[in-house]
C-alpha cells in the first residue's frame, strides 16, 4: 500500500488494519479496530467505526457511518462489533449500528449489498448477500434480512422482523411481521387528487379567471360522471381557449402511468 492511497487528510487510527490497495479520501475516519479488506475504497468523509471487519472491495461513500454504536439505551460501551463481507456498497448518509450485548453482540452483513442514501441498518441485524435497500430503507434492531430480498424506499422494518429470501418490499411499506420469501408486498395505495393547488396558484400571479377555468377543467375531470377521455373531449369542446387548460390536457395525453384522480 502506498502513501498515496491515504490522503493526508484523513484520519486512519493506529489500531486499524488496511490490506492492499484500500484507499481514504480526504477527511474520511477509519476508526480503532477497523478491519478493511484488500481494494475497499473510502471516498472524502466517510466513516467507519470499531470494532469491525469488512472484506473485499466494499466502498463507502460521503458522509456515511458505518460501524457506528448501537442505538440503543441499554448500550454502555460494551465491546460489540460489526462483521461484513465483500462488495457492498454504502452510500451517503448510510448508518450501519454494531451489535449489542444482548443480541448477540454482533451485525453481520454478506457480499454485494447495496445500500441507497440515507438507509439504516440496525444493532445486531443480520443481512444476507445481494439485498437492495433503497432509499431511506430502515432497519430496527434484531432484523434478519435474507439473500435477494428488496426493501423499497422510506420503508420502516419493525425489530425482530423476518424477510425472506427473493421478497420485494415496495416503497413506503411498514413491516411489522415476517415477509415470506419469494413474496410481493406492498402497502394500499389511496393518493386522491382534490382539484387545483389555489393557493399557491394566487401566489404565483393567476389571476381569479384563470383559477375559474381551471376549477372548470378539473370539475370536469374528478366530479362528472365523465371517464378521463370523455372529460378531455369536453374539455376540448368547452374550455380550449385557454392555455393553462390546454397545458392540462397535453400533460394528461402523454401520461404513460395514468394520472392520480
């Protein structure tokens, strides 16, 4: 390893061993007893805490804290760690807690996860390999998280949870009990739409006319007995005049996911 690879701003404590070519960047933290494997990468500001082992080729981006202490009230510094193995990504923000004592005293991570900006892994959860997490995707304490598994975004996953192998969580999903392997999950979705944004539409210079036609527009389109094609055409009809309402229905036209109504 040369000195090169260690950028003199960082800090990389006595006790932490680095095996071949790992690289720190500018005020990137390698704690005591940290453990990095050969080719891991710190990009500037990361951090990484100990007690902790990490194989190959993980890559730790800015601003992240992995092998922080656990979260947890009763945690009084005792010596718990965090055991990863090769390839997995952290990216910003990430925070990745080391085990308690009473769980076993240890959070355990395979190969090749990728973890989004802002996800969080907590104290002595046991990850599997190959898991997506995506942003903003958290962990309590205690939660295993086998082999393939995907849990979506602003996803909270209740302590002690179990998900399964291959499972698919979607997006802003609370997990509260076990998600069988192989499984879709996904919370009910009731996003309604309640006509025009008024108030910030006056902020915005329209004048009380053009906030008419399009309360016009969209009376048509979410409180007729109208269907979205039947509105558009009577849109077209009654209201064209106007640019904003033309806007409306090219918008709509194109909208290759449907629209929220």
């Amino acid at each position: 390893m040369t000195k090169s690879e260690i950028h003199p701003q960082s800090t990389v404590a006595a006790s932490a061993k680095l095996g071949k070519g790992v690289k720190v960047g500018a005020y990137a933290v390698v704690g005591e007893e940290v453990e990095l494997g050969d080719g891991c990468v710190l990009h500037a500001h990361a951090v990484v805490q100990g007690p902790s082992r990490f194989g190959k080729n993980n890559v730790f981006h800015a601003f992240c804290m992995i092998g922080g202490d656990p979260q947890d009230y009763t945690f009084r510094g005792e010596r718990v760690e965090l055991v990863a193995g090769d390839g997995n990504i952290f990216r910003e923000y990430v925070t990745v807690s080391r085990g308690t004592q009473k769980g076993g005293g240890r959070t355990l991570l395979g190969d090749n996860n990728f973890l989004l900006a802002y996800s969080h892994i907590g104290h002595d959860s046991q990850v599997g390999s190959n898991a997506l997490f995506v942003n903003g995707a958290t962990l309590a304490g205690h939660v295993t998280v086998e082999d393939f598994a995907t849990i979506g975004a602003f996803c909270p996953v209740h302590q002690f949870c179990r998900i399964g192998r291959h499972a698919y969580i979607g997006a802003s999903t609370v997990i509260t009990q076990d998600v069988p392997p192989f499984s879709k999950i996904v919370t009910e979705r009731e996003t309604k739409s309640f006509g025009i944004n008024t108030i910030g539409l006056e902020r915005k210079g329209f004048s009380p006319e053009r906030l008419q036609v399009l309360k016009r527009a969209y009376k048509l389109l979410l409180r007729s007995k109208l269907n979205t094609s039947q509105a558009l055409e009577e849109m077209k009809k009654t209201l064209s005049d106007s640019a904003d309402v033309n806007e409306l229905i090219r918008f709509i036209e194109s909208a290759e996911r449907g629209i929220v109504k």
